[in-house]
C-alpha cells in the first residue's frame, strides 16, 4: 500500500476453519506469525517497529467474541494497523 510517497503495510490472519476446530487461543497464534513476519521485515531493510501483539486490540475482541460464536461459524478475518514508514 503506498499512500502519499509512504509504503505501508497491514497484516491479516483469516482462520480457514469452524471456531470448533481452531485452537482456543488461536489470535495468539495469529500474533506470533505476525511478530515474526515484522521481524523478517526488519531484517530485510523495512523501517518497521515490532510489537508483540500485532493485532492488538481487534485480536483481543476477536478471541473474546469467537468464544461466543457457534462451533460451525468460521470467524472473520483480523486486520493490524498500517507498519511501515
């Protein structure tokens, strides 16, 4: 994504599966993939700043709600704020 001479970008973690079959605290997971994903990036020469929670607080609401949501649903995807400079 390039806004205004910026390149910027944002994570997403889609679960594939029912909240029956997703681990239980599967945005955690989500979380770690991400964390390692900047790390990669800023190995590679993007001017990011790590976080251990990339989906913040859109991943604690996601974990919170998708307790609550029958087995046979697929929760919706996560998205991280913009990274990048």
């Amino acid at each position: 994504m390039t806004t205004t001479g910026k390149e910027t970008f944002k994570l997403v973690c889609q679960p594939k599966i029912t909240v029956g079959k997703l681990p239980k605290n599967w945005v955690s997971s989500c979380n770690d993939i991400g964390k390692k994903l900047l790390e990669l990036a800023v190995e590679n020469g993007v001017k990011v700043d790590p976080v251990d929670k990339v989906f913040g607080m859109a991943g604690d609401f996601a974990q919170k709600a998708s307790s609550d949501l029958p087995e046979d649903i697929v929760p919706a995807a996560i998205v991280s704020r913009e990274f990048g400079s």
